[in-house]
C-alpha cells in the first residue's frame, strides 16, 4: 500500500495505523497542529519505507497491533534507523508495562486510544516541547523489569539498523544461510554481523540474544 501525503513542510508527522477510523480520529485532534502536513501509512514495512523516502518527518504515530509489527520490534526498528524522528505509541492496549517498555526502548510517549481528542492534542503539544507523555498516574522511572531486561535495552541502541537486523532474523531462530538470503548480504556479512551483535549485546550466544530480544519485542500476548 502506498503511504498518503497531504503537503509538504518541514514539520510533518506520519499516522502507522491499519485502522482508518482512528486515522481519521487522530489526523482531526492532530490537524491544529501539523495542519495538511500528515502521511498515513497501515503496515511496518510502508511506514519503514516512507521514513526511508522522508527521513525528516518530525513524529510518528506507531501503532503496536498493525501488520508487520511484533510487538515492540517495529519501534525498536523505527528508533534505530530512523534516530532524529520522535515515536509515540498509539494504542487500544493500556498495559502500565508495556507502556514504560515503550519508553525504556526509545517512544516519547505512549497514548491510548481510549483518550479523547483534547488529551491527544495536548499530549502531543508536550512531546513537541521535549516532554515525554504518558497516561496520568504513570510514572516514567516506574519499571517492572529486571536489571538484565533493562541493560539489555540499553545495549540496543550501539547496534547498527543492519545489526538490529540481524538480531531480529536470529530472534526468529533462521540459520545464517537464511538470513544472508533474506537480506541480500553474503553469509560470511551475516557472521560479521552476528558476532558484532553478541559482542555488543554482552552475550555469549545467539539464543540468550534472541531470548532477550523477546523479551523486549513480545509484549502483546
């Protein structure tokens, strides 16, 4: 599917969402903001490929359950590849985990469907101006997760997006000679990679890296 853009400007935002009732929604309680300058796009690999074309969009608008995305890997994808575009989750799940997940692996805030117009408006504003938003009561320092789960987190952001790549195919348990198929790259690049990735990571092997990424990913079930 093609992404859709009303245009252009330097400050432009970009809807991820498979729901076009809540893009109509968001697009109405984001319009005072960004005016026209508002893309669509309703699965992972679009919303990849139009930050590829349009690496300055300002803000993306990911949500965690649209085709393509596992979990929190789409954002952790998103952060990587793209580092000077700010992620906000939007979503109909209001796990109080999920959401400082979201935070610890890089969004600026975490929005639940669930709220109304005025608030989405206001919590933008404020992610505009630096702050990180969540849901009141929540607190950003508050974390259920243990501290390998959170070193972990950390770590991530030395990899490269090739690298997180890499990650991602090993999490899913494919063979080198599978992986270099699946990104064109020869498999003495894919080794090169893995190493780079245990080595990074502080871990011994591919599986506990794997395991790990899971945990950080798999968060929706």
């Amino acid at each position: 599917m093609q992404a859709e853009l009303t245009g252009t400007s330097v400050s432009t935002a970009l809807i991820a969402d498979d729901h076009p009732l809540f893009r109509s929604a968001l697009i109405q309680a984001l319009t005072p903001i960004f005016a026209q300058h508002i893309a669509q796009t309703s699965d992972l690999n679009t919303t990849l490929e139009y930050l590829t074309a349009y690496p300055d969009t300002d803000i993306v608008f990911l949500d965690l359950n649209m085709p393509g995305n596992d979990g929190l890997s789409g954002l952790i994808t998103g952060v990587h590849q793209f580092p000077n575009t700010l992620f906000v989750i939007v979503s109909a799940l209001e796990n109080p985990t999920v959401m400082q997940q979201a935070i610890q692996l890089g969004a600026v805030g975490f929005i639940p469907k669930s709220a109304g117009l005025d608030t989405i408006t206001d919590a933008v504003r404020q992610i505009l101006e630096g702050d990180i938003w969540l849901p009141a009561g929540l607190s950003i320092e508050q974390t259920n997760q243990d501290t390998e789960t959170q070193q972990f987190i950390a770590r991530l952001a030395l990899l490269t997006p090739h690298q997180l790549k890499v990650l991602r195919y090993m999490a899913d348990g494919l063979l080198n000679k599978q992986i270099a198929h699946e990104m064109d790259i020869s498999e003495s690049t894919v080794k090169q990679h893995a190493s780079a990735v245990l080595k990074k990571l502080q871990v011994i092997n591919r599986t506990k890296a794997g395991v790990l990424y899971k945990q950080c990913s798999d968060v929706l079930e």
